[in-house]
C-alpha cells in the first residue's frame, strides 16, 4: 500500500485492518477529493485479500466524516467537476459494500450527508452515545446530496417513504438513529474497538459455521414502483415543506425510484442525479451563503470565559435566553428584573432546556451553578460584561442606562440589545455615550447564530464583541449605528407592507399563503404574532420617526383592541395552547384569490425588500452587499434560492 495524508492503516495480528481518518485539510474530516481517493485506494487494496475486517473510525474528537468539504462543493461547479466527484464516492462506497471481509464504522461525532452514505455503506456501524455524535442529511435542506448510494439503500432497506422520512429529519441522535436502524450498536467510545473485534469475530464464525447466509441483507425490503405511490409519496413529503431547493431534491429521489427501485442501478443514478443538482443555481447560491457565514468569526480572538462576570439586566426571551447561552459557555452570569414574574420564568424553562440537551446530571449542575438570579442587583457593580435587554422603550432605555454607568467598573463592557434604537439616542443621558454598543443576536425569534454588534467609536471594544460573540458560538456582523440596523429594518418593510396588502382588501391567510408559494419561508402574520402586537407596533412607530415609513392602521387597531399576538391567544390569527386554530371560514379565506392579485402580492413585497436591500447598501448599513442579501435572507424568508433580494435583483 502506498503512505497517506489522511488516513493511517494498521494491520493486527487477529487480520483485521484498523484505518482511521485523520484529514489534514480540515479539523472535521469533510471530505475532499485527495481523502477520497485514499480511502477507495485502500478498499479496493483489500479485495480477494484474507482479511476478517476492515474498521474505519475517526481521529478527530467530535467528528466521524462532516459531509463534503464546503470548498470543495463550491469547486464543483461544472458539469464534468460535479459528475467525477460523485462519482468517484460512489464508487468508494460500491467497493465498501462488495469487500469479501465484515466492514465495520464506529462513528464518534458528526456523521452527516457523504459520511453518512459511507457509513450506510458498512456492514456494522457502532456508535457513541455522547450529544456530539449526530446522523444527518441536512444538505438535503438546501436541495442536494452526496450522491454515494446511501440514499438508495435507505430505500431498499426501509422503503421509499420511511427513507424520505430519515433523511428530511434534521437530525438524530445516537439512541434514535439506533431506534430507526440507522445504526446497529450504541457503546462507549474506550469499548469501540473490542466491540468491533468481538463483532468481527462473531459474523466470521457464523459464516464458517453456514457458509451460504445471507448474513449481510437480513430484513432487506423492496418496494416496486408504482405511479400511484410515488405521487401519494411525493405528495406527502411536499406537505411537509415549503423549502422549494428541499423540494427539487426529494423530486430527484423519487424519480430515481420510479425509474430503478431497488436495483443496482438506482446507486448510479444516484450519483448522476446528485451531480446536476450540485451545479443548479439554487444550490449554488445556498453554498455560497453557508461560505458567508463560515467567514464571519474568521480571525477573531476568543475571550477567556472563565475570568469573564456577566450581568443581565432584563429577563424576558432576550435576557432568559442570552443567561442560558453565556453560562453555557463557561461565563459567570447573573440577571435581574424589576419583574418577580419575569424571573420567575427563567428556572422552569432552564430546566426543560437542560432536560433535553444535557441529561448528564453533573452537567445540568455545573450550568445551573454558573446562573445567578440576582433580586437587588448587586452584581452590576463587579462584572465584566453588562447587557441591557430591556424591551424597546427608548426614554426607559436611556434612563437605564445612565444609572448603569453610574454603577460599574469603569473598564466594564455595556451591550445593549435594542433591534431598532440608534446607540447615540439611548446613551445621551450617559457621562461617556461611546461606552454603549450594540449587541442584538437574532436567536430565539429567528433560528440562526447571527448577532449585530456595532459601536459608536473607532475603537478596541468592537473586537472584544466580536470575540464574546465568537465564544458564545454567535456569528457576529458589524452594522451602521443607525435607526432599525439592518435586520429589524427589511424585517419590518416585509411584515408592514403584508399588512398594508391587508389593508387593501386581500384576507391574511390568502396573503401568508402566497409568500409560502413564491419560496418565502416566513408567513407575516405569523411573524407578527410570534413577535407580538403591541412590540411590532413600538418598532414601527420607531421607525416611522427616524426612516419616515407608515406604521399600519391594522396594527394600531390591533394594539388598541388588546389583541398582542401568539402568547396572548389572539392576534391577526387565534392560538390555544400555542397552537394555532383554524376556523370555518379559513378554507374560503386562504383560498388563493385571482391570479392577478397573487401576482401583485409577490410583486409589492419582493419589490419593497429589494428597495430597502438597496438603500441598505447605499447607506453602508453592512460591510459588503452579501451580509445585505444574507440578513434578507434570515429576516424576511427570502428565498434562499434566490440569493438574496440583492442578487435576484442582478438576474432581472
């Protein structure tokens, strides 16, 4: 065998080959085109060899196989690049499935869309069971896939629509994957590899033993193709999403399946229909942003957590959840709120969120330590950090914030996480204004990293966010000290010019609805009910004064009928329990009015976020035009396909 970069070969006594992945060109393994070649180079080296098994683990910590490298899926970008590359996967994984010898994964980590499908590929598959060793086909999401033949034996072993079920799952941890047969053994990671010799052993006795089972393909299922299941299939999984990229990929399995089934042939077709995805638009684009938001904490610094002291002020979402995520990464934290109710809230939701996450009770005790719920306020004089999470009531703010800065160290750090008052609005009342900075993460409303940060000088303190933001696992963007920023400003020019739609005669669930059919992935008015009434309305009003923009008669009345949104129960739409009620007349009312008018509908709201993307821009809100389509993107539901108001704009 020749020497590697990536892998390490060791052959025991007993005849097994033990290869671990150890990738050079990333810390996660994803794959490349150099560590694929290896890996086909070795599996093919053991063909008609007299080995018992071949073993393949990790060297990374958290981290089986993580997909394909992220560069190297933006380098595929012709036809002849995509279809070598999946190609050349597949025939790895083919090689896999036909060695004479018990092929074994112990998967420690990340396994996810092309490490998967090697994984599949596997006799056996063995994992840890730790929160980090996780199983997904998340690239799905965004409309492709490896194209290895996992996906294929999904099908063949499970059928067509419990495999569509797994692989548009966001994930599954160890014990659930092992639940859906996705793996075969759970154990802990220092057993690995007597597990996999023991195994080993045991299939080569029972192949001695009866040399003609079938050992390999006990509980195989095969499903024949019809038109009809395939149409209730395909139809079935479009009710599931509104993700148009997620759409096109589940239409190329099932027609896939339609074509081949179960046979041999459904792998090669796998790989070719995996390749013409790859190089679509759409796909492009969807890389491109995830490359953007790989760059954003690029070259920061990390602070040191544990000499850091957090103070919260405010324990509402924003406060509660900001707590949970500083402790979670090691900050001593303590919050406080005029509110016993409001404190009162952070335990019970703690506890549900380290039931779920950390079941390990050494943990649990370890982050609850590290929280202080703190009645008088004391621990505003000694820390480090001070994050003002108060709602958005300016003249409120303003007087906060001066008896803050009475109060603290005068090298103390003080973060504000207002989404649309200016710093040098709400820091007037303070000695020194440039002392305040803007920290607003854009978790919980939406579920992304992101988190504006801004300050008010040239100075160092804009590092030092950036490195907090980084620590916290944020993704931190730099925008313009200005009205709004830049998320909460194409947010509300989306949910307000729906409203004014509203306005003009055409029902809420017509209007949620479209936004749904031209790709959009948030509906309005349920954002403004998970946002809430009476706080959609203060940020309008804020707005209307600084970008001289109309605030919707239609909110006001809401406000002033006591009707606040989603928690309350009533907002533009009825909840119970949280959950949205669907009346009598719903069917009638989001049943599509004419043509004409859908079209209007999609033509006002696309044309209002492209207008407010490019005056944005104009005003250097961000750094560069991608941040612009990328915050477009998270904020408004932007088709991701699209590339962004800014973008689509390009290809008009």
């Amino acid at each position: 065998m020749s020497s590697f970069e990536h892998i390490k070969i060791v052959r025991t006594k007993n005849e097994i080959v033990w290869l671990t992945i150890d990738s050079l060109h990333n810390n996660n393994n994803a794959l490349t085109s150099d560590l694929l070649k290896e890996l086909k180079e070795v599996v093919i080296s053991l063909k008609g060899k007299s080995f018992k098994g071949l073993v393949i683990s990790s060297a990374k910590q958290d981290d089986f196989i993580a997909g394909t490298d992220l560069d190297i899926l933006l380098s595929l970008n012709t036809k002849k690049k995509s279809e070598v590359f999946t190609s050349l996967g597949n025939q790895l994984c083919r090689h896999l499935k036909n060695l004479d010898c018990t092929t074994v994964a112990l998967i420690n980590g990340n396994c996810s869309n092309s490490g998967l499908d090697i994984a599949l590929s596997c006799d056996i598959r063995i994992a840890s069971d730790t929160k980090e060793t996780l199983f997904s086909y998340h690239d799905i999401k965004q409309g492709h896939y490896a194209g290895f033949g996992g996906i294929s034996y999904l099908i063949k072993h499970k059928g067509l629509i419990p495999a569509l079920n797994i692989i548009t799952h966001k994930s599954y941890l160890a014990p659930e994957a092992l639940a859906i047969g996705l793996i075969d053994y759970i154990v802990p990671k220092h057993k690995f590899h007597q597990t996999a010799e023991y195994l080993i052993e045991r299939v080569n006795e029972q192949q001695q033993a009866k040399p003609s089972s079938n050992w390999r393909h006990w509980g195989r299922k095969s499903f024949l193709p019809s038109k009809l299941s395939a149409y209730l299939a395909y139809n079935k999984q479009l009710e599931k999403t509104k993700n148009h990229s997620e759409k096109n990929a589940i239409n190329s399995i099932i027609q896939t399946w339609k074509t081949y089934n179960t046979s041999p042939d459904a792998a090669h077709d796998e790989a070719s229909s995996a390749s013409k995805l790859l190089i679509s638009d759409p796909v492009q684009q969807h890389l491109k942003l995830n490359k953007l938001y790989q760059q954003l904490d690029e070259n920061i610094t990390d602070l040191n957590p544990q000499t850091q002291h957090v103070h919260i002020l405010g324990c509402g979402v924003m406060g509660r959840y900001l707590a949970r995520l500083c402790a979670e990464n090691g900050f001593l934290v303590s919050i406080y709120d005029t509110r016993q109710s409001a404190l009162e809230r952070l335990l019970p939701e703690l506890y549900q969120y380290l039931d779920k996450n950390h079941p390990d009770s050494p943990k649990q005790q370890r982050l609850l330590d590290k929280i202080i719920i703190d009645i008088d306020n004391s621990g505003l004089n000694n820390a480090d950090i001070i994050i003002e999470a108060t709602p958005e009531e300016k003249h409120a703010k303003a007087s906060l914030l001066h008896d803050i800065e009475q109060q603290i160290k005068s090298e103390a750090l003080i973060l504000t996480t207002t989404s649309s008052l200016p710093l040098d609005e709400i820091s007037k009342g303070m000695t020194i204004p440039e002392r305040l900075s803007l920290f607003n993460p854009y978790h919980p409303l939406f579920n992304s990293p992101i988190v504006e940060v801004s300050s008010q000088k040239e100075s160092s303190d804009i590092y030092i966010i950036k490195s907090f933001a980084k620590v916290l696992k944020l993704k931190p963007i730099v925008v313009k000290n200005k009205a709004g920023y830049l998320g909460t400003r194409l947010l509300m020019t989306y949910i307000n010019e729906a409203m004014h739609i509203h306005q003009s005669g055409i029902s809420i669930q017509a209007i949620d609805k479209q936004t749904s059919n031209i790709g959009m992935s948030h509906a309005p008015f349920d954002l403004i009910d998970i946002i809430g009434i009476k706080e959609c309305l203060t940020i309008a009003e804020s707005l209307a004064d600084r970008l001289d923009s109309d605030v919707p008669s239609i909110l006001i009345q809401k406000n002033e009928q006591g009707q606040s949104g989603k928690n309350s129960g009533t907002g533009f739409y009825q909840y119970n329990k949280g959950k949205k009620q669907h009346s009598l007349f719903d069917k009638i009312l989001h049943s599509s009015p004419s043509k004409i008018k859908n079209q209007k509908i999609e033509e006002k709201l696309i044309e209002k976020i492209i207008n407010e993307a490019r005056v944005c821009l104009q005003e250097e809100i961000a750094e560069k035009r991608e941040l612009v389509d990328l915050i477009a993107i998270i904020t408004t539901g932007f088709p991701t396909e699209k590339g962004g108001p800014l973008s689509y704009l390009d290809t008009l």
